[in-house]
C-alpha cells in the first residue's frame, strides 16, 4: 500500500489504477484521514457513478471514515452536481464523489468538497495526506463509530428545486425540443424527466446504466447525437459528461458550439448577468482572448484565473462575481451555487431560445468569430484512435 498519497494527487485529485494503487485497503485507509480531517461528530455526504470500481472503493472507503466517528450521508449514485447540491442542502461537513472512465480506462479519481461544495485545493489534500502518511488517524471506540443514512429522493428534490431558478411558464407553448445524451451517467435518471416536467420535447440517448470502464462521450456518441439534432429538426443537442457537470452543446444546425460562442450567449442574454456589470466574470485563464474583446464591447470586467481544482469557485464568492466558466465547458451561475451544473446550464440555453423565439444558430451568427484555419492529413488509422492519443498527449 502507498505510504504517501502526493505521487496519485494529479491537478488536485486522487486519480489512479483500481486494485493497483486505488485497492480497497488504500480507500479505508484514506477514508479514515478524511474522517479525521473532518472531525469526530461531522457528517460526510458521499456518492459515485455507476461503474463498478467506483462502488468497490466507494464502499471501503465508507467503512474507513465510520471508524473516525463520522456520519455518513448515502446518496448512491447521482450526477456530481447534485452532490454539491446536497452538501449546501443538508449541512454536510464536505463530500466526496468518486468517478471512473473520463481520462484512461481502468482509473478511478477520487474528489473532495468543502461545506460550501467548493472542490479542494491541493493544500487540503495535503492536509489529509499528513494525517495518511504520519498515521496520524484518530479511530474511536465502538460506541462511537459513524452512522450511514440514506437520504430518499434526492432527485425529486433536486428536481424540484432548479425549475425554481427559472421562469417555467416561458417553456409552456414553445414546443422546444432537446436530444439529451447522457453518456450511461447518473444524469439519466433525473435530466430527461426534469425536462419533461418543464414541456420540453426530450430526446434522451444513453440513459442507461452501463457499467464499463470505456471512456463516454466517445467519437461515435457524438456523431450520434449530432445526426439526430439535424433530421428531428431540434432546437438544441446535448452531450454530457458521464458526471454531469459539463457537456458539448450543439445547435440546430448540428453544428458543436464553441465555448467562446456559449460565454458571448450567456452574457448578451441572460438578465442575472447583465444587470451585474459591476461584478467581474471569472474565466480561466486559458481561455479565447475573443471573450475579453466581447466583454469589454458589452461593459463587462473579466478577471482571468488559473483552472484548479476550486479555484474558480472561491474566486466567484470572493470577488461577488455573476457568473464564470472554465474553457472546459464549465459553467458557474452563483444564482444556482458556486460550481457548474450541466442540467442548470442546459436550463440556461432553453431559456434564452424561449425569450428570444429564434433558432440558436441564428442567434450565434450575431457573435464575433476567431480566425481559424484548416488543414487535411489523410490517414488510415481509425479516427477514435488518433483521439484518444491526441487526448493522452493532452
């Protein structure tokens, strides 16, 4: 077993091998550090994905925190969003969600949330890290050990609770129609109900459970997706992340929308946004430079930020900013809470198709372009190969 947990913290998280590195053994033992990192009497809320690998080190790692004295909050498997949700609904001391398949097959990453659901930075981890390496973990006596409680309907409270941010009557005779694909996450469960129950046209790809350690979305599901936006004529696609706190966007067209296209969308026509002009936009900093010069076009202040691990988040409360995103497709609307939500920025784009009665593409036009080139290199080798090399490389 690892003596030292520094050499799996990659940008922030604990990513791994299951039953290489990340073994049961290893996840009871970094259990028990956060619960005594937490405290005893603290309460941790704690869920996962589908995959196996994620239940087998989900559960070890329940068993480790208990024998710290803390209470255990149960909600299975859910999007990550509703994760942090839960964490600003219920109290929670932090959470811990564990996910599988989004870089390298075969790796679990393992990530922590503050009582804010603010992911940490590195210097928590390493804070656990200490109480790890040093075994410096408090176990306490039998009487004392954590309690598991399984909060019941999540998603219909979850559900229940977007729709409030919105104005829902806008989605009653519009006829939108959305193709929704959730890449076998948790997000199926819950995204094409939530949508249903707003009158929104719903079709839903991939909803179910699938567990496997093949990387989704993948070449195909895309392609997929956009073939079905063009020949059902609908107003928007949507490609989630298995963990359902970011996704691809495609117009009616069937064209990806870039994410600089989806920053100038949100600015020009949400309201939250554009009556905050005071308050900066946090971006990361990697980011189109396009966005700056629109920004500055439409009276806003843009504030650059590296993209770690909770970085943007804290800059959003700290700096009172209206909204934020990361060029990974990460949206942050404080209205909602400080971290991106899929499902709340697909709400977004809905929204913005209501109010203006125009297709997105038309809409997108309006907006600057970058310069861009292009060049061909024919080659024989199968186009979801060549990217996942260019992904590993990246």
């Amino acid at each position: 077993m690892l003596k030292n947990i520094k050499e799996i913290i990659i940008k922030g998280r604990i990513r791994s091998t299951t039953n290489t590195i990340l073994t049961p053994e290893f996840a009871a033992k970094l259990g028990a550090a956060h619960g005594t990192y937490i405290g005893k009497g603290g309460n941790l809320i704690i869920s996962r994905e589908y995959n196996n690998d994620c239940r087998m080190l989900k559960r070890a790692y329940i068993a480790g925190v208990m024998s710290a004295g803390v209470q255990i909050m149960n909600i299975h498997s859910t999007p990550l969003p509703v994760l942090q949700f839960c964490i600003r609904k219920f109290g929670g001391s932090g959470g811990v969600f564990f996910s599988s398949g989004h870089s390298r097959e075969g790796e679990v990453v393992i990530r922590f949330f503050d009582s804010s659901g603010c992911e940490f930075n590195e210097s928590n981890l390493l804070s656990i890290n200490e109480i790890f390496s040093q075994d410096k973990i408090a176990r306490v006596p039998s009487s004392a050990i954590g309690t598991i409680t399984n909060i019941d309907h999540v998603s219909e409270i979850y559900s229940k609770a977007l729709p409030q941010l919105i104005n829902k009557k806008l989605f009653l005779d519009k006829e939108l129609t959305v193709v929704l694909d959730c890449s076998h996450g948790p997000a199926g469960v819950i995204t094409p109900a939530l949508l249903n129950d707003l009158h929104i046209n719903t079709i839903a790809l991939n909803t179910f459970v699938k567990t496997t350690n093949t990387i989704f979305p993948d070449y195909k599901a895309i392609k997929s997706a956009v073939s079905i936006v063009q020949a059902s004529n609908a107003s928007l696609g949507v490609i989630m992340d298995p963990d359902g706190s970011r996704a691809l966007y495609i117009d009616d067209h069937g064209n990806i929308i870039s994410f600089a296209e989806l920053m100038m969308l949100f600015m020009s026509e949400l309201s939250p946004i554009k009556i905050s002009k005071n308050n900066p936009i946090i971006v990361s900093d990697s980011s189109s430079k396009i966005i700056d010069t629109y920004a500055e076009q439409m009276g806003y202040k843009i504030k650059r930020v590296e993209n770690n691990p909770g970085n943007i988040s804290r800059t959003v409360r700290e700096e009172h900013s209206s909204f934020a995103a990361s060029d990974t497709f990460k949206f942050y609307f404080p209205n909602y809470g400080p971290f991106s939500d899929a499902t709340f920025a697909t709400l977004m784009i809905l929204q913005v198709l209501a109010i203006s009665d125009e297709p997105l593409s038309s809409i997108l036009r309006s907006f600057p372009r970058k310069i861009r080139t292009s060049k061909t290199i024919m080659t024989n080798e199968d186009p979801q190969g060549i990217m996942m090399r260019l992904r590993a490389n990246l």
